[in-house]
C-alpha cells in the first residue's frame, strides 16, 4: 500500500544507489540452473560491504498454459545471468509500468557474507505490500542496508499480482491464490539455495508488511509451508484483515470475461472461462484493472493444490497452524493517512453518519437490516456520541482499527495460545517518517511509515535529527535480533525486556522516544470490538 511518498522515494533512491554507491567487481554463484554473477557494494552509513544478486528467476514464467497454475520449477539456462538488476516486475493492477509483465517470478539476495565462504547466517525474507495488486521486490521499494549491518542475509521477492495472481472460479478450474503459492514457492527456493550465499536454511524468517503481512500469516496457516521458516514477523496487517479476503472472487472473474467480450455471460462454464482467459493476451486481462481492482487470497475447495481450504480464523484459533515464534506490530493510529484530504474525508464522515450500516463490515455476514443498523450503531458509540462529521478524529480512530488494527491485535492473541508471541506498537512521529497528515484530536504514526525507520529510502541520513536514527536503530535491532535470536530482547536492550503476550497479559512494546512495555493495545476500542463479533458476527468467523 505505498504512498506517493514511498513511489518518489523508490525512485530518488534508485538515482542514489547509481550515481553513488561503490559498486565493485562482481561475484559469481552457481544455483542447480546456472551460475549468476551479482555486484559487491558498501553501505553508506557504517561502510558494511554486501553483496547483491537481483533479478534471480525462482520459478518458470508463469505464461500460456501456467497462467492462474501454480509456479513451476525454472528451465536451467547456459552461461552466466548478469544479477546486477531486478527491473521486472508483476502486472500492477490498474497502473501502467514500463517493465510489468507476467514473466515476474524473480527474486534478490543480499547477503554481508562473501558468497563461496563457510557461513550459516540468519536469514529474512520480505513479502512486499501493496493490497494484493501492487508492489515489487525492487532494491528501492526494500533496500535492505540497515538489515545487513545486522548480519543478516536479506531475500526480496516478487509474487503474482491482481487477476494473475488472485483471481478464482470458486473451484478446482481456478483455485485462486496462485500470488500465495508463489510465496511458498520462493521460500522452498531459499531452502535449496540460500546457503551458497552464507545463509543458514534452518534460520529463515518470514517478513511483510500490510498486505505483504496478511501473506506471512496465510503462510503460517497453510499446511505446504510447514518447516520453510522457523519465524515470523508482521508489520501492520495478518489474514484476519478483512480485505484480505476476497467474498466477491467469482463475480470478478466472470466480469473480467465480459469486460474482454461482452458476449461472455454467467451462463457459461467455469471451464469455458478459463479457456477464454488463456487465450486472450495477458495485457487484455491487465486493462481490465480500471474497474476491477480488488483482489485477495480465497478459502480454496479441498484439491492436491490447494493452499488453504479453512476459514483464517478456526485455524488460527484452534491452533492448525505452522507453531513459529511470531513479532507483529501496528503503527499507532494507522488511519491517519485516509485524511490527507480533509474535505474528502469529512464528506466519507457524513455519509457515514448518514447510513452507520456502513461501519459493519460484510464479513462479519449480517444479512438482516435490522440487525446491521443495531451494530452499526454499537459500533459508532465505541469512537463517539456525536456525529462522525463532527468528530474526525474518532471517526479516522474508526477507520484505522476497522481497516488495519484489530485484525492484527486478534490474530497475535489467538496465536499466543499456542506459540510466543511478541508484539509492538510504533509510535515515534519523526522527520524521517515523512507524514504531515494531522488530524484534530490524534496524533500518531500511519500505515506504511514505519517502514522508513527499516528499510533504506533515503540516500542521506544525515539530514536526521538523533532522535529519528535512535528510532531506526531500535526497530531493526529489534527485528533483526527476532530473526536470529528468536527473541528481540535476549538480553536488555537500551534497559528494556520486551515480555511476550500471554493468556493473562497482553503485553507490548510502545516504540517511540523511549522503548515502553505497555498493556493493551487500543484498550480503548479492541474488546468492545471482541465483543461485538461474539455476539453478532455470522459463525463461524472468517476474518475479523
């Protein structure tokens, strides 16, 4: 779910990666398909050397008759693949881009180890964002310089996207969750292959953030990922979130059909349809994103393929799960950023006001009127008495629990039962962070901003206040001694265990100035939200 901020940041920081970075002789790997020469750089701020391999195929392009299947192992190819770059890119649905298409299935590493050398590095691979549709493993978007001063081997991957990656008949002609299993498959790829470049297979953890979150956790979920991670973490999402369920998957796929050739009706096949889809150009289907925009992973009927064939959340809470240590966290008031026009957001309060029906989410499955307009309104008194028009704070309070935050307090509670769990709220508002969004009444960090406190977006750090680079440092201590540790605070860290949420407690660490163990996250609005599904949510529950 990048910001514009984010897409100018990926680009200024792709003119810094080339017009400053030390870029040295390359090195060469060999991978059972072939060898791969990548480039040897140094990071700006503690002058670390790394090595980069970008651009490196996992799985064969997913074209012509592999379109909606399951990935397929890559052909071996003859000579050396240059890997000094990874410009290709999934289709983005709804965008155009100079270098998407369905050949995507790529893959980088960076490693701080000399590849060739003994070494049995921690391992974490990140799964992008960008609500199932959008987004890349590019070295922009994820540059991982902070992470490798750590010690840590860093993969990014790219994974099917819209129609192509997520687009279901219901049945077993189209599955669905095609992005999810291309996942899977680039995590199997990094057990065969990650400890030519120093990395240890058995410390792999798992890594996203938003959409790229309710993708670690559909992993933690599906039997086929069992023993490919040892760990995970989220950032700002999980499988609970709503929108990373699809309910309406069928009627998009038949509307795709139509939208190509208005002749295509629901009166034909799901076979049919799929013959339709594969054999129109895939920038066909692409051009389709102007009105069907909205894709998500599906609970699959029961086949040989299937990635998941379970409702999220029976799974999570009865403990059918891949039992890792897990790390999640949300960014403190996460909805802040839906008010960065504040004439458009108080006009989205009114309507609101008008008909609070829309405050209940449709996977919570309440069909009778009376009975959304009841929670409905039960849902506007947790936020406020008055009107949401007047009151924009709680109402943006409303937007951020209801689209980011609950979902992944619930699922870290559920999963506590049965695994250690840590979680964390961020809190520092920073320089760095880059929001200027305010809103009466609340204060606090938006989705997606904590990543500037992560990944490298910048090309000058010395721009930033202290205070900012404690911020960036306390967080990729954290996650980082996560990923080797299985613990982000096995010893204090700047004075402060971080304790671990427990059946009586649900303890979590408040990132900000200082490093705060607190109780409760959203104490003022998560349980009366609990609430509200045990009593009126159709059962048994999807999401949350």
């Amino acid at each position: 779910m990048a910001s514009k901020l984010q897409l100018y940041m990926f680009v200024a920081f792709w003119l810094v990666l080339f017009e400053k970075e030390i870029c040295e002789a390359g090195t060469l790997v060999e991978l059972s398909n072939g060898k791969i020469e990548g480039s040897v750089y140094r990071t700006p701020r503690k002058n670390v050397e790394y090595w980069a391999f970008l651009g490196i195929p996992y799985a064969a392009p997913p074209v012509g008759k592999f379109r909606f299947k399951p990935p397929q192992p890559v052909e071996n190819w003859k000579g050396v693949l240059k890997a000094s770059s990874n410009r290709k890119i999934c289709y983005q649905t709804g965008i155009e881009h100079a270098h998407s298409s369905e050949d995507c299935l790529y893959l980088s590493v960076y490693t701080p180890q000399e590849p060739g050398k003994e070494a049995s590095l921690p391992v974490m691979l990140n799964i992008h964002g960008g609500t199932f549709r959008r987004g890349s493993a590019t070295v922009g978007y994820t540059c991982p310089q902070f992470v490798l001063e750590q010690n840590v081997v860093v993969v990014t991957i790219n994974y099917r996207l819209g129609p192509f990656g997520f687009l279901s008949t219901g049945d077993s002609v189209i599955p669905g969750n095609m992005g999810l299993k291309d996942q899977q498959f680039a995590l199997k790829w990094v057990q065969t292959n990650i400890h030519l470049f120093g990395g240890d297979p058995t410390k792999v953890t798992v890594m996203g953030q938003s959409a790229g979150s309710a993708s670690v956790t559909y992993q933690i979920l599906s039997p086929g990922s069992a023993g490919l991670f040892r760990a995970a973490i989220d950032q700002s999402g999980s499988a609970l979130n709503t929108w990373a369920h699809d309910r309406q998957a069928v009627d998009t796929a038949y509307g795709i059909a139509a939208m190509i050739d208005p002749k295509f009706d629901r009166n034909r096949t799901t076979e049919e349809l799929l013959d339709f889809l594969l054999g129109v150009d895939g920038k066909a289907i692409h051009a389709t994103g102007t009105k069907y925009s909205t894709f998500a992973p599906v609970i699959e009927i029961e086949h040989d393929e299937a990635f998941l064939t379970k409702s999220m959340y029976s799974l999570v809470e009865k403990g059918q799960i891949n039992k890792v240590p897990y790390l999640a966290g949300i960014a403190s008031e996460e909805g802040i950023i839906a008010a960065s026009n504040m004439k458009s957001w108080r006009k989205t309060a009114a309507s609101y006001d008008k008909n609070l029906e829309l405050l209940v989410d449709g996977d919570m499955y309440i069909r009778d009127d009376q009975v959304l307009s009841t929670v409905g309104l039960e849902i506007k008194k947790i936020y406020t008495n008055e009107s949401l028009e007047q009151e924009l704070g709680k109402f943006t309070q409303y937007h951020g629990d209801n689209r980011y935050m609950r979902a992944p307090i619930r699922y870290a509670e559920l999963q506590s039962i049965y695994t250690d769990v840590w979680f964390y709220q961020f809190s520092y508002v920073g320089k760095m962070g880059g929001n200027k969004v305010k809103v009466e009444g609340i204060d606090g960090v938006g989705h997606g901003e904590d990543l500037y406190y992560f990944w490298a977006y910048y090309g000058n750090y010395s721009i930033f206040p202290e205070s900012d680079m404690r911020a960036l440092d306390d967080y990729v201590g954290l996650l980082t001694n996560f990923a080797k540790y299985l613990n982000p605070t096995p010893e204090k860290f700047r004075n402060v265990i971080w304790p671990k949420v427990t059946k009586n407690n649900f303890y979590y660490l408040d990132i900000n100035k200082n490093l705060t163990v607190k109780e409760n996250p959203r104490e003022f609005s998560y349980k009366k939200w609990v609430d509200i599904y045990d009593v009126y949510a159709t059962k048994p529950i999807i999401s949350f």
